[in-house]
C-alpha cells in the first residue's frame, strides 16, 4: 500500500494586532499634546494655581509618547536577528526623515523667512536637527541598530527572575538615576539643594529600559484586569501631577518635572499600553483606519513641528489663562491631529517609493550568495 504525499497546511496568517495600532495613535496624538503645552503657554502658568494642576494630567499623560513608542518597538521587534535584511530596512527611517528636513527647511525659508547659508541648512539635516523633533530619531537609529544584540541578550536569560532582575538594572542606573539626581530642597528660586544622588553615567540609556520592558510583555502576555488597570493608571499619574505641584513652588521646572526618562514612566507608560494592547477590534474599516493612521507615526512626530508654527502663528495670539488654554487644548490638537495625518501620507509614500528604490539593489546584492548556493545545488 503506497503512501500518498498530503501537502504540509499553509501557516495560519496571524491578525495584526489593532490594539498595538490603537496605542500606537494615542502615543501619536500625544505628541501632539505634549507640544502643544510647549506652545500654549502652560509653562508661564503658576504652577500654585489649582486649574493648572488639574491641565498637568493631560501633560502628565502626554508625556508617555515616547515611552509608549519604545514599548510598542520592544513588543514587535524582539525576533530582530543581526542580519542585512534587518539592517537595510532602517533605510525608510532615514529617507523620511530626510525628506521630511527638506519639507521643513522649505517651510521655514518660504513661511518662516527664515534664512541661512546652505551649508547651515545641510549640517541641520546631517545633524537630525530637522526639524526640531529629530531627536528622537537621533536616538531610535542607535537603538535598531542594537536591537538584535539586546534581543540575543534577552533570549540568553533563561529565567524570568534574571530578565526582571535585567530591568531593575537598567531603571536603577539610567531612569532612577536621572529622577532622583533631579530632586532638591528649594529654598529660593535662585538656590538649589540637591538631597538626592546615585551614579547617573549612563542615564542616555534610559530608552534600553522602555524596550526591554515592551520585550518582556510580548513574552508574558500579563494578564490583567481593565478594571484594575484604569485606576491603577490614574492613580500613577496623579501622583506625579501632585508631586510635581507640590515641589514646584517657583516654577514648573523648578521640582519633580516627570519626563520621558523618568522611573515613573516606565510603570505608567506600562500600565497605559496593557489596557489598549490586547484590544480586539473587529469592524473592518476601523482596523483598516487604525492600521493605516498607525504606520504615519514618526511621520506625523516629524511633520507635526509644520503645524505647531503655523497654529503658535495664528491661534494662540492675545490673552491667556488655563481656561482660555483647555478651550484651545480640545480645539487646536483634534484640529492638528487630523490635518497632519492627512498631510502625512503623501510624504509617508513618497519615503516608502525613494526607500524602495534604495532598498531594492540592496536586497539584490545581499540574496547573492543565497542565490549561488541554490543554483549550484540545483546543478
């Protein structure tokens, strides 16, 4: 009795994950936000004044963009192997930003009749320092280009206990570092005590946390409630808020000014993005919106910096007081938000087209060998 060959099941097609592109836009949208209290003023506010500890939620919140992004990469980049392919495709990241340097340098020449010598302009772009956002792009190249030796290190701990032991690590020497060498006794405006200190030599390390936290969950999977997690959340950052309020008694950046880098982030930006990641979407034309407003995010970070000038220009003129500032808060972000995304896909494609053309020779060139291989096999 003969055999018959059954061909192997095709892989099952896994469904993106629209939770992970609903996080992704909320950290987009607070990006937005974020500047917009540059920009609107909340910095000339004083900080005793009860309304605006009430405005330094949405700040607080906001400042979870980038811990949020972090996570997200952390989450969907731990298989990353130190290959070409890997290392080719960090080209789109470039070319966009890139292409989006000279969109800004053409706005601040024709706008903002802003002008200098070309090679000002040229060193801005070769710096990342167009616009004004490219920081973090200045900081998340470094970090894909370590990504599959963080990732080997990861998979290299066997345990959990040593992966969470990891972390520990690398909060207490980058994100508490930073936090509590931030805090003093403030006695005057003009003098500064400072009552906290720990060696913070390697503070610029403070994303690696961020990441290897967003590595972790993708593991796990922690499962745990909705309804711990919403308070679990608000109660962080009314921490933060009212610890902020209450040492800043000469000004916001005078106190416990949580950002990006701080220890509390890690577990607020944590708790946020375990409420929204594991979120089911079914409508198909939701997903399809979530996907597709998800895969603009550095673009819409980038390009946000063209409406921040234009609505600082026109919108933001005359009186203001933190209620004039929430009025414009819920007008001018959804407002901004909406027209940057829609501004941002035309550039998105035109970065994924100059990539493509880029990345194709490469792809070529670095499937040689494999190609040889196959072809001498085949002889």
């Amino acid at each position: 009795m003969t055999r018959k060959n059954t061909p192997a099941a095709a892989p099952v097609k896994r469904d993106r994950d629209s939770g992970i592109d609903l996080v992704k836009v909320c950290a987009m949208y607070f990006v937005l936000s974020l500047h917009f209290c540059l920009y609107g003023g909340y910095y000339t506010f004083p900080m005793a004044d009860l309304s605006v500890t009430v405005i330094s939620g949405f700040r607080m919140l906001s400042y979870e963009c980038v811990p949020l992004f972090l996570l997200i990469t952390g989450f969907l980049m731990g298989k990353a192997q130190p290959t070409a392919k890997h290392y080719i495709k960090v080209t789109p990241i470039v070319v966009n930003s890139m292409v989006i340097a000279a969109i800004t340098i053409a706005f601040k020449i024709l706008v903002l009749k802003e002008h200098w010598e070309f090679y000002v302009w040229a060193e801005s772009v070769y710096h990342l320092a167009q616009p004004g956002y490219g920081w973090y792009v200045n900081m998340f190249i470094p970090l894909y280009l370590m990504m599959p030796f963080i990732n080997a290190a990861y998979r290299g701990m066997q345990t959990k206990k040593a992966k969470i032991g990891m972390l520990i690590v690398l909060i207490f020497v980058a994100n508490l570092a930073i936090s509590v060498n931030r805090f003093r006794i403030i006695q005057h405006p003009d003098e500064k005590v400072s009552i906290g200190f720990t060696p913070n030599y390697f503070g610029n390390i403070w994303p690696f946390a961020y990441y290897w936290t967003g590595l972790m969950i993708a593991e796990y999977r922690p499962k745990i409630k909705k309804w711990i997690l919403l308070p679990v959340l608000l109660l962080l950052l009314t921490g933060e808020v009212l610890l902020d309020r209450f040492t800043s008694e000469f000004g916001w950046n005078e106190g416990i000014n949580f950002t990006n880098e701080d220890f509390p982030n890690i577990f607020v930006a944590s708790a946020f993005f375990l409420l929204l990641y594991d979120v089911k979407i079914r409508n198909k034309i939701v997903r399809g919106i979530l996907k597709a407003v998800a895969s603009l995010s550095m673009t819409v970070y980038l390009l946000s910096y063209i409406g921040d000038c234009i609505y600082v220009q026109h919108f933001l003129g005359g009186e203001n007081s933190p209620a004039i500032f929430v009025q414009r808060y819920f007008k001018i972000i959804p407002l901004h938000f909406l027209l940057t995304v829609l501004a941002s896909f035309p550039v998105f494609y035109l970065g994924k087209f100059i990539s493509w053309l880029i990345m194709k020779p490469l792809f070529w060139l670095t499937s040689l060998p494999q190609r040889k291989a196959a072809k001498s096999d085949g002889s």
